[in-house]
C-alpha cells in the first residue's frame, strides 16, 4: 500500500497552528511519542480536494532551524529527513502571524530555502485588521516565491483555498536546499525589508510602539530606563503608601487598646491583645506597600512593557551561563517564589532549569516586603539625599538589587560547578503596547490583597498563636522581676540558637523571630510585635510602635544584618517543599537551603562587622 502523502504545519509559536490544524483534520487526529524521545507527535488525515486523503502533522513551534531544545529538535529532524520513524514531508504549510510579520518571516526564509514544496498559511489576519493593518498577499508571495492564503484559523477562513494549494503543491519535486547567510542580522534585516513591502497600510499603533522600541530597547538608552523604573517604583513603595499605612496602623492600634479596655486582665487577655491582634496587626500594615509593588508590576505587564525587560536582561543572562527563558519564572519569584519555580517547567535545558530553580528564592518576593519595612522605617531616617529622591527607598532598591546581584552571581558559579552544561540561546516575540485596563488592574489588586489577607487569617494567625503559647508558659510570677520570655518554652530555645547567630549581631529576640519564620517570612514581623507585647510590663511603652521597640533594642547594624540575612536565607517552608517537587528528591532541596543559609549567615555577619567597624 503506497504511504499517504505527508504535509507538515511549521512556524513560531504562538502562530496558531494547532488551531489550523484542528481546523483541516477536525476528529481525524492522533498522539503519539517521535521515537526515542519525550516530544509527542500530533498526526490528523486531511481530506484533499479531488478526494484523496493525506497526513498532516503538526510539528513544535521553533523560531530557528537552529534547535535549542528537544521539540526544535525535532523540528529540525523532521524538515531534513532525518528523524528516526518519520519520513521527510512532501510538502510544508508555513503558519505565520499576520500581525507579526517582522519575526515570523525570518524564519519563513528558512524553511522555502529547504527545497520543501511550499505554501505561507497568512493567519489571524483578523486580528491584524482589527488592528489597523492592511497586507497584500500577492506581493508577499511574489517576493517570497511561494503562495500565500490568508487564513482565519478558528472560524475556518481560508481553509479550502488553502486546501487547494496543498493539492497543487504534491504535484511539486522538493529541490536541494539553497545555502543561508551565516549573518543572522542579514537574514532578520530581509525579513523586516519583504514585511514592509507587504504593507499597504498601518495603523499609527503599530508605528508608534516601533518608536517607542527603538528608544526603550536601545542598547544604552534601554537598560539606564530599566533601572530608573524599578528605582521609582521602589521609592513609590514608601511615598506613596506612608499614609495609608499610618491609617492602618492607627486602626490597629485602636483595636488594640479596645481589647485591652474591654477584657480583663489576665491569659485571655494577653492571647488577644498581644497574641492575635498585635502579630496578625504587625504584618497587615504593610498591605499599602505591598498593592503599591504590585500595582508597578502590572503596568509594566499589561503595557507590554514587561517582555522588553526580559529582552534587556537576556543579554546580562547569558553572561551567567542562563538564557532568556529564565527571566520570566525569576520575574514571577518577585511576587511569590513558589509559582516562579513552577514557570521553570517551560525551561527544556534540565540543567539549565536547575539553576533557575536554585536561585529563584533569591528574588526579593513580597513577603520580605513586610520585613523590608518595618526595619527601614525604624532606622533608615526619612529624609531625601537628593530632590525627590528618599533615602528609605534608595536602601530598598539597594536590597531587592542585592538580591538580583546575589542571584546573577549564584548562577555563575553553579553553572561552573554542580549545573555545568552550554548555556542556550532564546528569542521572543513584542507585543505591541497598549493601555492597562483600569478594570483588571483593580481586580489584580485585590486578588493579590485577598491572597495576603488570607496567608495573614491563616499561616500568620496559627503560627503567631503557636508563637503566643510557647512565650507565655510556663508562666513567671510578675513579682519576681524575671522576664517572661526568658522563661518561656520559646525563650530557651531562642536563647540556644541565640549562641549560633550572635557572632554575626544578632540577639535573642531575633533567634526568636527566626524560628516561626521559616512559615512564611512575615510571620517574622509578627513574632517580634507578640515578643515584645509580651516582654513589654511597662504599661506605658503600650502605646510604641514596633519601629519604635525595636530601635530602642537595635543597634543600628544588628538592623543591618538582620536586613541582608533576608536578602538571603530561604525563611519558607512552601518554597522548600515545591522545589522538592519539581526535582522529584530531596538532594537539591537540601543542597539549595545549605547554600542560601551560608550566604546569609556571612553576608549578615560581613554587614554587622563592617557597619561596627563604621560606627554606624
């Protein structure tokens, strides 16, 4: 029996190729794994115009014949005939972006100068009209030399126009394979030249977001406007959230001394006032500061803005052995680190992978924001070094950069030593810019208020009430002058970890907050409000803030200290426990929280002794 003719569907991701392709085969369709290989193949019968049937295969969206993982690969395999169990196609269905033809045309061009039969399937030109864009598809297959069917892939637009190209093009001999600039530059530049010529008509957008990249991308201009953005976004987080917070912490404060009037003295007292209310209280403040962040992060997100960024780091990336397609999971590792290393599943390199995964907790998330905080506000004074420029948001950029840096350096040397392998390289397709949606940022906002305000109901809660338990038993007779929490359960143990950490200018109520902490790092900010509620007999040093208590018992670089061991240690049992998942052993769990707490401990230390050394 003679085998069915077999066409490929090739192109970038994103082009909407397994939409054409459900679109020619409809129910026809089957999965499989390409011998010796994870990559399933995706095969359909394709009914022909004069009847006859054939195969369709629809192969991994690839941006080069260039492969940098498995499913290029494989790709690549299959368009040179080299892939074991598949045949060469007959013929190749080339899905491109209408709406993107600058990039989707690059490789286009290498795949017509395969010899291959050929046919450009011009999809979503819908969507690229809607947008203002007006093609002509004759000019773009003269110049291609090849045909070109415009195509609506999920209403079926052009598909039996494109069916009967298929037709014409099995009656076609596949040629040699013409030789390619080894100049990518070249290449992309001729790309951009046919896109062009194809235009009829463009909308002032589309102009406008090319004027706008060739400033924001730029490799000067680009990377001085990144940084300016993060670094008012991090002075923004304490101009602009002081006065919320301070309406937060006088309601705090008010129900506070509410339940201090309304219960009577005594245990339960105690657990409400000084357990509850006064560690839960202590974190929730900080929600102004944190919507604040995450506010700039979708902007940045929903303006498009945020895929330039990934390609201005790409360049600083692939100087520490990582490629582009780590930007992003590390980018989520500022909001939480847990989603952030799930994103690394995208990642095809498995050491490469590794490596983002081991140091994606070394992104500043918003649960050190809390602690970032309530530890700047005490010692950092609130004045400006320079005309709207305050110094309380310098040492906050100063820390999130910290991180980054520590980040960059930490996949450097893994990549030299325990993740070793070639780095590999990455592209990426701008969206065009647009306004935010005043709707879906506010709905972004809450939910990101909503998903704090439970982990402060539900982990902060428990842990502090756990915390509140250990520092009130056994109890100490008022009278006798000894301090509660040095004779608590929880003081005891402080004071036993108290003797590893005090070299690097840590005391005894920090080993406390240590400890709950590894819960989730607010739980921090809230093990120090309920010790020092607890620990505080004056009644009238009820009413300090926890700023207030804390330089009062600080040394200016203890509070340093206490801020770079932050930068660093790996305080989340959640981020712990989901890498463990995503390795599939405890190995790199362990080897991963080994490394965080030694930078942490000598960096805190090295903080300390230099500030000392100061006399700051």
């Amino acid at each position: 029996m003679t085998a069915l003719p077999l066409i490929a569907l090739v192109g970038n991701p994103n082009a909407g190729k397994s939409a054409l392709f459900n679109a020619l085969t409809g129910a026809r369709q089957k999965t499989g794994n390409y011998p010796g290989v994870t990559v399933e193949r995706h095969a359909g019968r394709l009914i022909l115009p004069d009847g006859r049937p054939a195969e369709l295969v629809d192969l991994p969206g690839t941006y080069s014949l260039e492969p940098t993982s498995p499913d290029e690969q494989v790709t690549r395999d299959v368009i040179t005939g080299v892939q074991a169990g598949e045949r060469r196609p007959d013929a190749l269905v080339i899905v491109v972006d209408a709406g993107n033809l600058d990039n989707h045309l690059r490789f286009a061009g290498e795949l017509i100068a395969q010899g291959i039969p050929a046919i450009i399937a011009l999809n979503m030109i819908d969507m690229a009209e809607r947008d203002g864009l007006t093609l002509d598809p004759e000019r773009l297959s003269a110049d291609l030399g090849v045909p070109v069917i415009p195509t609506v892939a999920v209403r079926k637009r052009g598909v039996e126009p494109l069916k009967d190209e298929m037709l014409t093009l099995l009656g076609k001999v596949a040629t040699s394979p013409r030789p390619l600039s080894d100049d990518f530059g070249a290449r992309q530049r001729q790309a951009r030249a046919i896109a062009k010529a194809a235009i009829l008509k463009e909308a002032p957008a589309r102009a406008t977001t090319q004027s706008i990249d060739r400033i924001v991308l730029h490799p000067v201009a680009g990377p001085i406007i990144l940084a300016a953005l993060l670094f008012v976004m991090f002075q923004a987080v304490f101009a602009w959230a002081t006065p919320f917070a301070d309406g937060l912490d006088a309601g705090v404060s008010a129900i506070h001394d509410a339940a201090l009037a309304a219960l009577p003295p005594g245990i339960f007292r105690s657990f409400v006032a000084d357990g509850l209310i006064a560690g839960v209280g202590a974190v929730i403040v900080f929600l102004p500061q944190i919507l604040i962040l995450f506010a700039f992060i979708l902007v940045l997100e929903t303006t498009g803005y945020m895929v330039r960024a990934a390609f201005l780091m790409d360049r600083l990336m692939a100087g520490v052995g990582l490629s582009g397609r780590a930007f992003i999971p590390l980018l989520s590792s500022f909001a939480c680190a847990v989603p952030g290393i799930m994103a690394t599943r995208t990642i095809e390199d498995p050491k490469d992978r590794l490596t983002t995964i081991l140091i994606a907790p070394l992104m500043t998330c918003s649960a050190r924001l809390p602690v970032y905080a309530v530890i700047i506000a005490a010692f950092i004074p609130a004045r400006n070094v320079l005309p709207g420029i305050g110094l309380q948001g310098l040492v906050l950029f100063g820390l999130y950069l910290g991180g980054i840096v520590g980040a960059l350096v930490a996949a450097l040397a893994l990549r030299r030593t325990v993740t070793k392998g070639r780095g590999m390289g990455f592209m990426m397709e701008m969206p065009r810019y647009q306004m935010p949606i005043l709707k879906n940022l506010l709905l972004g906002l809450w939910q990101r208020a909503w998903v704090f305000l439970k982990r402060a109901g539900t982990i902060i809660a428990v842990t502090t009430m756990i915390l509140w338990a250990l520092l009130n038993f056994p109890r100490v007779d008022p009278a006798s002058g000894v301090s509660q929490v040095d004779h608590s359960i929880a003081g005891h143990i402080a004071n036993g970890l108290a003797v590893v950490v005090e070299p690097i200018g840590f005391n005894r109520d920090i080993s406390l907050a240590l400890i709950p902490a590894m819960a989730a790092r607010e739980v921090a900010v809230s093990a120090l409000a309920t010790t020092y509620a607890i620990d505080n007999q004056d009644e009238s040093k009820r009413d300090q803030t926890l700023g207030e208590r804390l330089k009062g018992s600080w040394s200016l670089p203890t509070a340093l200290a206490f801020l770079v061991w932050f930068v660093f240690a790996p305080q989340c049992i959640s981020t712990i426990a989901v890498v463990r998942r995503e390795t599939n052993g405890w190995r790199w769990p362990l080897f991963m929280v080994a490394y965080l707490f030694a930078l942490a401990y000598v960096g805190a230390g090295a903080t300390f002794w230099l500030a000392t050394y100061l006399g700051l």
